[in-house]
C-alpha cells in the first residue's frame, strides 16, 4: 500500500478515535452524569464516523485550495470549513443516533434535530437558550481545535516525525537501513541571478510545493532542505533489498515539472530542472538540538549520495547512483541501468562504482 494511501487511513482512524473519545467526555461533561447509556455510545459512534468523514473530504478538497494562501487567510479558510465540517458532522451523528436508538415510531421531527438536548444539565440549558445548534457548535469547535492543532504541528514536521518524537523512537541514535536521494536543481547560481533574491525563492517555494504529490505517491520522505536542494530517504526493512521507487519518484518529479512549464515560464521565464544522486545503506538517525530540535540521519550513505549528485553535471547525467544501488534495478523493465565504472568522488579515499538511470522508451512512443 502506497505511504499516501496509509497516511490518508491513518488520519481517518485517528480522527474517528478522536470523534468518539471527545464525544464521550464531553457528553459526559455536559450531562453530569458519570454513567452513559447505550444511545451516548451509538452517538458518539456516530459523530465520530461522520466527523472522520467530513474532515478528511475538507483535507483533500479545501486544504490543497488554501496552500498557497497568505496565513491568516489560509487559516481563517481552514478553521471556518472544519467547524462548519464538525458542526454538521455533530448534529448529524446526534440526530441519526437518536433516530436509530428511539426508532422510527418514537422519533419526531423535531427530535430528530434536537436529540439528547433534554439529557443535558439543566444549569447548561440555561446557559445556552440557542438550545442544540449552539451546543453542538461548542462542542465541535472543541474537538476541532484539538485536531487543528495536532495536525498542523505534524505537518510542519513532517508524516511520521511528530510519532516519533512522542514515542522517543530517535532519543538515542539507532540505525536505519535507508535510500538517500539528493536533489539539487540545475543551473541554480545563475537562474539566481538572472531571476534575483526574491523571484528565484518564490520559484524554489513553488517548486517544492508542486512536487509534493510526486513525493507522496511514491512514499518519499523529506529529510531536510538546503537550499534548492532536497534531500529524501526511504526505509528499508530488515533483510529487504531496496526497490525503484527512489528513481520513479525522481522522473515523476521531472515530468510534472516539464508539465507546469508553460506556467513556470509565464511567471518566471525558466523551467526548473533537477540532477540527482542516491545511494544507500546503513545511517544513523538521531535526535539532536535543544532551542530547534529535529531528526537527523548521519552516515556516510549521505555522503556518497552528495557526491554522486554534484558529479552528474561532469557526467551530464540526470540521475547517478552507487554501482550497488543501480545492480537493484537491473530487472526494472522500465529503467535503464549504464555502468560507468569507477569514479573518484571527492573526499573519498577509494574510487566507487557508477551508474547512470535512464528511463527506457515506452512501448506506445
């Protein structure tokens, strides 16, 4: 299963889980009540189905809508189609709930809409004449703020690094068995200068934005930023031999880049390029920084594969890899592995195999 997909399952279940634990507290909470009958739990079932569901269809619709929006605009947006998303999720889940635990006979118009609002503590019936709307207005923006906030701090870190900072996966350095591929773009000094400070960091911000959904397609993971370059890495389990996906994503990337073209050269009059280099094998992560804490990967993996980016201009090579990653893909119908023998790499005592990764031509051209 694709990272993209399981990420996608992942957020789903987490915000059902997240539904139904806040369901059942604030249901709680509101009744004074320690004991919760069959009809809360149906409820909270409920809530927590349709609000999974009406997030994540404001995640694939609104969110993508709103990155490239100034933050407070972008925010505003957000926030507003979450709550409006868990508002309704809420009366909804409510209501259905009430309509299924009392039955079609014992169910009216009006308390299809307005179930369980007598079940609430008479103080915060007072407290709030609007009656349910307001109810379920406050309730969902609770768990709304909750999970706005734990998502965007994930997603500033990254999939998977906000879990591992919790659990303490990296507290001390542990080895991993990783693919590292660095991505520098091509001609950037002078793209910099003929486009400026400002306009050639606008282009590197669109470029990392636009190949976004080649990264997650193909389970890319970001390590760090330098600059135009990026560097991305991809774990190898125990025992397995690393597979294709490192060098599909790297000519995903050039496609969809070669794609936006027309639009690069309408605001920028470029289109950006990249050069790649990757090998792999085994690094350590750990997690370094007090004032700015992140996860970093040392080894010399990431060394050769710096290297083997920077020597693909002297090759002119879109892609070159360690002669032990490019044996992997020898049976990859797709790509075209070109041994090129031994070269030196800076700061390298020994001399390493190389190779070169050309895509073959389809059948159809």
């Amino acid at each position: 299963m694709k990272r993209a997909h399981r990420i996608r399952i992942q957020k789903g279940v987490t915000l059902l889980v997240v539904g139904i634990l806040a369901s059942l507290a604030f249901m709680r909470f509101l009744r004074g009540q320690p004991e919760l009958d069959g009809g809360d739990y149906l409820t909270s079932l409920m809530v927590g189905l349709l609000l999974s569901f009406s997030q994540l269809m404001i995640e694939g619709a609104v969110v993508p809508a709103t990155r490239r929006l100034r933050l407070i605009p972008s925010v505003l947006i957000r926030a507003t189609s979450y709550t409006v998303g868990a508002v309704v999720s809420v009366l909804l889940g409510i209501s259905v709930a009430n309509f299924v635990y009392a039955g079609v006979e014992g169910a009216s118009t009006t308390g299809f809409f307005w179930a369980g609002w007598d079940g609430v503590r008479s103080e915060w019936r007072e407290s709030l004449p609007a009656g349910m709307f307001l109810f379920a207005s406050v309730y969902a923006l609770a768990i709304v703020l909750v999970l706005v906030f734990i998502g965007n701090v994930a997603q500033k870190l990254g999939p998977g690094v906000l879990c591992n900072w919790l659990i303490g996966r990296y507290h001390e350095p542990r080895e991993e068995r990783c693919v590292f591929l660095f991505l520098d773009m091509r001609n950037s000094t002078l793209l910099a200068e003929r486009l400026g400070d400002r306009r050639f960091s606008a282009m590197i911000r669109d470029v990392f934005f636009d190949i976004t959904a080649a990264l997650l397609k193909h389970d890319a993971r970001v390590s760090h930023f330098i600059g135009d370059e990026v560097v991305l890495y991809w774990t190898i389990g125990k025992g397995a031999r690393p597979g294709p996906e490192f060098a599909r994503c790297f000519f995903e990337i050039q496609d969809h880049l070669a794609r936006l073209a027309p639009e690069y050269l309408r605001r920028y009059g470029v289109v950006p390029e990249f050069k790649a280099g990757a090998h792999w094998g085994t690094v350590i992560a750990t997690e370094v920084g007090q004032i700015k804490s992140e996860i970093v990967f040392h080894g010399d993996v990431l060394n050769v594969a710096s290297r083997l980016e920077r020597l693909c201009g002297e090759e002119g090579a879109e892609l070159l890899v360690s002669g032990e990653l490019g044996s992997v893909l020898t049976e990859e119908g797709t790509l075209s592995v070109e041994a090129l023998g031994e070269r030196q790499l800076k700061g390298k005592e020994q001399a390493l195999q190389v190779a070169s990764i050309r895509r073959l031509p389809s059948p159809a051209a």
